[in-house]
C-alpha cells in the first residue's frame, strides 16, 4: 500500500434522490447491506476486543437531516489514527479490525475533510475482484456482488456442474456396463452343488464340504462328490444333447472345463520347529506352521512325478492369504484325469500310501469352467488349511469374471465410453493443474481441491490396471484355451489377480466420484449447512475418533488375550478389533461363549465396554455434531454473499422471463427477491431493538415512529435514525451493566476467600495424613529392625510374605499415605496442578478399590471367602512358629472371636503345619495352639494350659469340640458381618461419604 493513495468517493446519496437514481447506485445496496452487519455489533460491549467503535453524534443529530458523502476503502491498514483522534464534526464512523472493507459517513457540514483522507487504501474494483474470485473458486459458494460478477458464477458454475453430470453417467457407465446379474447365479449355484450337497462320511453320517474337519473328509469329499460333479452332471446325456461337442469337456450340460482339475499340496519339513528336550526322544520330529523358510522341497513317500515330487511356481500361479498362513503357489501336485476310472485308481493309490500325512499344511483343487452362452468365467478353488494342531479348515472361492472384454456391440459401446472417460481425465487434469499453478500452496488447504487430486490419481491407476489386465488377459487367453484339448491344468490365478486390482481401483474410484457429487450438492442450503459442520468441527471429531479408536484397540488386546483361545471372533487381534466395532450394531451374539468361557470376567468386560465407547464416546460424538450444526446454522443465517441453486434457479428464470418478454412475470419475481432481502433488514433491526431492551408495544412504537414494516425497503437514513433512537438506551443498560459487573466482583471475592477457607481446612487435613503416614513408617521400621535383630534372618521371597509381615505391611501402608498426603500438601501450598491431580488421582483409586471390595464382598460373599481361604490359609497356618508378630495376632484373632483355624475345615487347618501336622515327631502333633482352647487358663493357678489343645485332631468334631473352637476364623467373621450388616453398612456408607467429600473439597 502506498503512502499516496487516498479513499475515492463512490458516490453521495442526496436528500431529493429519486428511485430510478437509487436502483442505478449499487455500491449503496453493498453499504446496506454491511450496515445492517455492523449494527449488529453496536452497542455490544462484549466484542469490544475484537471491534474498534468510533462514532459522534452532533447535538440534535437525530432531528437534522443533510447529505451525506459515502467512502469507501479496500483492505484497511491504518485505522488507528482515525480511531484514536475521532473528528468532533464526523457524524458517524465505524471500522472492523481485519475487515477487507469499510465505509465512513461524514456530515458535508464537515470541515475537516482532510482529516478523512488519512485513510490512505487503495480501492478495488468490485467487478474485479469478483471475477477474480469467480476464477479462483474452489468450492459452489459464491459471494453476491454486481450483476455481471453474479451472471459470471452462475455460468461457471453451471458449466462445471454439467461437465461432471456428463462425467458422472460415462463413468457409471464404465463400471456398472460390464457388471452382468447372472454372474451371481453362476456362481451360487456353482457354490451350491459343491459346498452344499452332502456325502456320506467313514461314519455313515451326512457331511458337507463346508463340515469336513478331518483327512479322510477330504478324500470322501474327492470320490464321493466333486468327481461325481466333474464327469457325472451333464455328461451322461452330453453326446445326444450336444453331438457336435466333446463330453469329456463339459460340466453341468453347458459349462466348458478349461483344461482339467488339480490337486496341490504344500508341506513342511520336520524340523520347522523345535521339541522340548524333555519330550524330545519321545517325538524327535516338529512340523511347524507353514512358512516359505519352512516349506519342504523334497521328495517324499514314492518318490514319483509329478505328485511326490516338487514343483516349483510358475509365472500363471499366485500366492494365497489363507486362514492360518499365506501359501505359495508351489507345491505337490496332480492333474485329475478326463478319465474317472484312472482319476480313481489314482486317488486310492495317494490315499494308500498316505499323500497327506505328517507335515501337509494345505490342499488345493483348482479348476475353471467357462459358459459362451454369458461369456463368463467361474475360477474355483477349494482350500483345506491343516494346522500343526490337527483338524482341518475347509474354504472355497468361486470368482465369476468376464475376461474377454469387447465380444459384442454393448462391449464396443463400453470402450467408447473408456475413451470418452480418458478424455474428461486429461480435460480435468489440465483444469486442476491451472488452478495449481495460480493459487499455489492455498489449493492445498481446501478439502475439495485434495478430494479432486484424488480423483484423478485413482482414475490415473484404473486407465493403467485396465491397460494391464488387457494386455495380459489377450497375450495368454489363447494358451489358456489350448488347454481344454489336453489333458494338463490351466491356471487363472494371474487372471483372477489382475482382475481383482482393477476391481479394487474401480471400486475406490466409484466412491470418491460420488463423494465429489456432494461438492454440487451444497449449492442447496440444507447440504451445505450439514457439510459445514464438519468443517467447523474436524478437529474435535478427529481427536475424538482417535479416544475410540485407541479405547476399542485396548479393549480388543484384553479380550483377545481372555477370550482368544476358545472364541473365534477374539481369535486374533484384528478379529477382536471389529468384532468389538460389530457391538455398535448389535452384534453382541458371541456374549454367551464368552460368558460359559469366564463367567466373572466376561459381564464385566462388556458391561464396561458398552458403557465407555457406544453410550458415552458415540454420545459426545452426537453432541459434537449438534454444536457444529448451531455453529453453522449462525454462520448461514447472518451470511447473505452464498449463492445457491434457488439464486441460479430465479437468475436463469428472471433472464428466461425477459429473453421472451414476459415483464410482467420478471418484475414479479423481482420483486419477490428483494422482498426477502428487505425482510432479512426488517429482522436485522428486530433483532438489534430487542438486544436494547425494546420489547412488545415498545418495540411496535419504534417501528411505527420510522415507518418500518416487514417486506418494505428501510432506506439508509432510517437506519441512521432508529440507532440514535437506540443509542440512549444503550448507555443505561451499559450502566445497569457496569453495575451489574461490580456486584459480580464482589461475588468473586466473596466465593475465593470461601476457597480460601475450604483450601485451609483441606490442607490441615493433608498435614494430619502425613503425620500418619509418617508414624506408620516409624512405627513398622521399629518392629522390623527389632525383629531383624531377634532372628538376624530376613524371608522375603513372595508377595506373600510381604503381605503377612505386619511390619513390612505397615512401612509400606504409611509410605503410600505419606506420598499421597505429601503430594496433596505441596500441591496446594504452591498451587501446581500436576501433584493436586496426582492426589486425587489416588484418593480416587483408594475410594474406588475399597467400594469394589465392599461390592464384591457383599454380591459374592461365599465366593469372596473362598479366594480368601484358598490363598491365605497354608501361608497363615504355615508361618505360624516363624513369625511371632504373626503368632500373635493368630492367637489374638482365636482367642476374641473363639475360632480356630482359618477355613471351613475349622480346627483341621493345623494339619498343614509341620509342627501340629500328625506326621511330626514332636509332642504337639495332631494338636492345635493353645488359643484354640476353650478353657486354656487354670482358674486356681491362673497359668495358661499350653497342652490343652494336643492330639485334638485325632477326635471327631463332637469330641473335639467339648475342648477346643473348632469353627474357622473367617466363617466366624462372615457370620457376624450378616448379622451385622446394616451396622456394618451404615458405617461404611459414613467412611464413604467422608472420603468422597474430602476427595470433593
């Protein structure tokens, strides 16, 4: 921007001005409009930090009336003089920070009008600028400006709409033309006979192909069925229907066998995995899975070609994704005859010396037939998977294709169609590049100009699958059909490869150009208004699918790992991954499996699951998208420079009605148009009042004061008049405001001497924590180093001993709480967030660990004592004479709640220790301690009776029980927590609701 250049008027609206002027002064209906923007804004002391607001009204302004000088400017750069040295003669002024244009209204009884050329922008023509972004568009949104600006996107846009229509039908054309419906009955009912028909297994039961689980299936399912569909169907009455054709070629009466039937096999050696050595005399050789490190290449059984010997793979073959492993195309092969008579007598000599046995990873039979009647192809091949773990798993494919492309008239037709595809790419290719090369790196920043790059990359990829397929279906198709006079198989497996990469591009390619429709499509306002959301919202709706997608994979690794050995849809990683998505739709039929699997585990899981990701993440998704839609919907309602196809739809009537002079029908539908406009500043002004405080038959007054109706054009200076009308009651309310604004600040200060207080509180609580901690710390290190200097030995080798060394149990107890506490106390004192987080963190997962105990405990009680019982009660009853702290509190324990022993066994616990055990030398075998004793202390002597409780393990319980307790101390406790249970209860519930307020506060 130059220091030179000055605002240039363009134009002045004078007082006597006549309609016919008005209608010709078009930069006054742009001024309007961006008026009726801008007064939304005043008076709105919110957006005072995103708009700079300059205006003066002269003494009596609203009663005077003169002319007035529009000026207008470009992009402003130096507003900051004029805003801060405001002329006292300028009526009114206003500019926008960051606006790419404004307007000033200066009295003419000005006399600083210099002062106004301090805005030196340079001005742009508005037909330019609107034919510049007519050229630039990179989506159908246009902005409304002059005629020709406007008859300019209507054209473009238009043209490029209609171009891709055009696009749009040969490419349908292009990937539906070829697509024939009997394709899908070739191959169900090809798929039918073999898969579904039954054969009677070594059992005498009824099988199908899908059933077969075992080797023997396998060449039951070969004699029994497949020969029966390769040389009986259609062959028996082949020579009377069809004399002039070859029997031994046809299938099902009008199918061609191409070539005849394989059988493959592939092995691995024995030493594809490595036996323990402790088994390994036992079973010297390992058949792993199958891998091509792994693959065996040697002879084996006979020895014979070609189906004992190896054959390696050929240009024709093509690897295979199977269930366990991915197969070469390699392998043991054998053709099955035209003969079955010699097809037999072969298979029962494979089958006699044993062709699948140790080491066979997978069979494959492969044959193609073909029908001239459709000019298709059905490639099929039959897959039985062996795992080194035994079974078989069975698969089957049937691909039905049209190899042979351009036969008839409709194929040419297709081609010419190809061709005319070709020419819209290389067209479109130019286009983008054009754009490129003029927007640079801003073409990439719009999400259409990137979905148009993709276009054409994949139709790029389609135009060379499709040459390639072509190409290698016409060199080899002719050696291919030489095969159905010989006797030697005919593989598709390069066919069926090739045609499958050109149906995956074309398939890709099909979706992105119908998602390139919806690029016209937002030239209706309710698609636009739903595309915008995600354009409003793509940051959130990526982090968010980014939440689910990590929870689902965390959730898919614990059920794999749960679940993966018995359920197949958790049998892998990935397998878990959409069996878990499948859950969004209801696919929850696997639960039971699961359930009978890990009866516990399993509610949980799931219940978890479909509380985290389908009910609460999918909701804040919904609720992402609601946002995003009022966000949208705002931005519409206030943006009047779209165009949309009503606008195209009445431009091109308007001109239609014109062009065939039908005034009167144009001037109507003229009319009509601006009366929509002149309604949206009819409630631009509503709007504004009633932010002001007009309301009812106030607001009716003001309208009817200016002669202001729905529908009815508001000329400039009625604007002008019913803001300064407004204006007064602005400042009151920007009074009431600043007093409203004063009493909040006391609120303020008033709840953070309160946060003070409760900060305060919180942090002696903190102190009191600590020094708990701290005493725990000290008084366990006391017992340790004591006991440490008693026995001099320290037994630490399990968790469980940690756990009933009271000692240790309380050093680490007080630890925790000491870092806990410390934690909570700094954080406060200092205010970091990060330690506040970390101390509720923990008292969250505290308050949390003991409510789960007390559910589990009070849902499952018998099966809570049981854990109990069995993980505890040996390595009680076991350390009872090696740790006296132990000791003691066992005796303690039997003594107050008058039990002996842990378990339901009662009293014959003791027998797992080596000291009371029967088998112990010693005087106190069969016995119990003497705190088990009913009467363990002499009443005359007052001395304790430490033989009071041996050899009670050798008298039943009606015995045993006249001297000792014989009930377990758990049981005891079980009991006299249910007889007890809403005291118990209603304690926890007060320790609960302490915690939670003190995690609260």
């Amino acid at each position: 921007m130059s220091a030179g250049d000055e605002p240039v008027k363009s134009g002045s609206i004078p007082k006597e001005v006549d309609e016919e002027q008005e209608e010709n002064r078009l930069t006054l209906a742009e001024i309007d409009c961006r008026f009726m923007k801008l007064l939304r804004f005043i008076g709105e002391e919110e957006m005072a930090d995103y708009y700079d607001f300059s205006w003066r009204f002269k003494d009596g302004g609203a009663e005077e009336s003169g002319d007035y000088h529009i000026l207008t400017a470009g992009i402003r750069d130096s507003t900051k003089s004029l805003d801060s040295e405001p002329s006292p003669e300028r009526r009114y002024s206003h500019s926008k920070k960051g606006a790419k244009s404004s307007f000033l209204i200066e009295d003419p009884a000005a006399k600083d009008v210099d002062g106004l050329k301090k805005l030196k922008e340079p001005i742009v023509d508005p037909e330019k600028e609107h034919k510049k972004d007519a050229d630039d568009y990179t989506a159908p949104g246009y902005s409304r400006g002059s005629t020709s600006s406007q008859e300019a996107d209507v054209e473009t846009m238009t043209k490029d709409f209609v171009l891709y229509i055009v696009f749009l039908v040969i490419f349908n054309m292009i990937a539906f033309g070829v697509l024939d419906h009997t394709s899908n009955y070739y191959a169900t009912v090809l798929s039918n006979i073999i898969t579904n028909t039954t054969f009677n297994s070594i059992l005498g039961v009824q099988t199908t192909f899908n059933e077969i689980r075992t080797i023997a299936h396998i060449w039951e399912f070969v004699k029994q069925l497949l020969l029966m569909v390769l040389y009986s169907y259609g062959n028996e009455n082949s020579k009377i229907l069809h004399p002039a054709k070859k029997d031994k070629v046809l299938m099902l009466f009008e199918n061609i066998l191409i070539g005849v039937p394989r059988m493959r096999q592939q092995r691995v050696r024995n030493d594809s995995c490595t036996v323990p050595s402790m088994i390994r005399d036992s079973f010297p050789l390992c058949y792993g899975y199958y891998s091509e490190a792994t693959e065996d290449r040697s002879p084996f059984g006979l020895g014979l070609p070609t189906a004992w010997t190896y054959t390696a793979p050929n240009e024709d073959s093509a690897d295979y994704e199977g269930r366990i492993s991915t197969y070469g195309g390699g392998g043991y092969m054998m053709n099955i005859t035209e003969n079955s008579d010699i097809t037999e007598e072969w298979l029962d000599e494979l089958k006699r010396h044993a062709w699948l046995r140790e080491g066979t990873r997978s069979v494959f039979i492969d044959f193609t037939t073909y029908t001239p009647n459709t000019n298709l192809f059905c490639v099929v091949k039959l897959v039985f998977e062996l795992p080194p773990t035994g079974g078989v798993i069975p698969t089957s494919h049937f691909y039905t294709m049209k190899f042979l492309r351009y036969v008839n008239t409709w194929d040419h037709f297709i081609l010419g169609c190809e061709i005319i595809f070709l020419c819209f790419v290389v067209y479109f290719t130019m286009e983008e590049v054009q754009r490129m090369i003029r927007l640079g790196w801003r073409y990439w920043v719009d999400s259409w100009n990137l979905l148009d790059v993709a276009v054409l990359i994949v139709s790029y990829l389609v135009a060379i699958f499709s040459c390639t397929r072509y190409y290698t279906i016409t060199n080899n198709m002719h050696l291919k059909v030489n095969h159905i006079d010989e006797a030697t198989h005919a593989s598709f497996d390069n066919f069926v490869r090739v045609q499958i990469t050109y149906n995956t591009a074309m398939a890709l390619l099909t979706f992105l150009v119908w998602l390139k429709l919806l690029k016209y499509a937002s030239l209706n306002k309710n698609v636009a208004v739903i595309l915008s959301i995600f354009s409003r919202i793509r940051t959130g709706l990526f982090v968010l699918t980014s939440i689910i997608m990590y929870t689902i994979f965390g959730y898919a690794l614990v059920g794999n790992i749960l679940f993966g050995d018995h359920v197949e849809q958790f049998a892998t990683i990935w397998n878990s991954f959409f069996s878990l998505i499948g859950i969004f739709v209801g696919g929850l039929y696997f639960y039971l499996e699961c359930a009978a699997l890990n009866p516990f585990l399993a509610p949980v899981y799931f219940m978890t699951y479909i509380f985290i990701v389908p009910i609460l993440l999918l909701n804040v998704y919904v609720a992402l998208m609601v946002h995003g839609f009022e966000k949208a919907l705002d931005d519409f309602d206030d943006d009047r420079d779209r165009i949309f196809m009503k606008d195209i739809y009445r431009m091109l009537s308007y001109k239609l009605f014109k062009l065939f002079r039908r005034d009167h029908l144009a001037a109507k539908l003229h009319n009509v148009q601006q009366a929509k406009l002149h309604m949206k500043d009819y409630d631009g002004i509503v709007d504004i009042a009633k932010k002001h405080g007009y309301r009812g038959l106030e607001l009716a007054m003001l309208l009817k004061k200016h002669n202001v109706s729905a529908g009815k054009s508001i000329p400039f200076e009625t604007m002008s008049q019913i803001y300064a009308d407004i204006d007064p009651k602005s400042q009151l309310f920007l009074e009431v405001d600043e007093h409203d604004r004063m009493f909040d600040r006391v609120d303020k200060i008033t709840r953070r001497v309160d946060v003070l207080d409760k900060s305060l509180a919180d942090l002696v609580v903190k102190i009191d924590r600590l020094l708990l901690g701290g005493l725990l710390i000290g008084i366990g290190t006391y017992a340790f180093v004591d006991k440490l200097r008693g026995t001099g030995v320290l037994r630490v080798s399990t968790v469980y001993d940690v756990l009933l060394d009271i000692s240790l149990v309380l050093i680490i107890s007080g630890g925790v709480v000491f870092i806990v506490s410390f934690a909570g106390c700094i954080g406060a004192l200092r205010e970091n967030t990060c330690l506040l987080k970390f101390y509720s963190i923990c008292l969250l997962m505290f308050f949390l660990l003991e409510m789960a105990i007390a559910i589990l405990g009070f849902v499952f009680p018998h099966n809570m004592q049981s854990i109990i019982e069995e993980s505890f009660t040996d390595k009680i009853i076991h350390k009872y004479r090696d740790n006296d702290d132990l000791r003691n509190f066992i005796d303690f324990a039997q003594k107050e709640f008058h039990c002996c022993g842990l378990s339901s066994e009662g009293y014959m616990d003791w027998a797992m220790n080596e000291y009371f055990n029967c088998t112990s030398p010693s005087r106190e075998q069969c016995g119990v301690p003497y705190s088990c004793c009913i009467n363990a202390t002499n009443i005359a002597g007052g001395l304790i009776n430490i033989m009071c409780g041996y050899g009670v393990q050798k008298l039943s319980v009606a015995e045993a029980s006249k001297r000792v307790w014989t009930s377990g101390c758990i049981e005891i406790v079980r009991s006299y927590a249910e007889r007890n249970l809403y005291t118990i209860a209603g304690v926890a519930l007060v320790v609960a609701l302490c915690q939670a307020s003190s995690k609260h506060e």
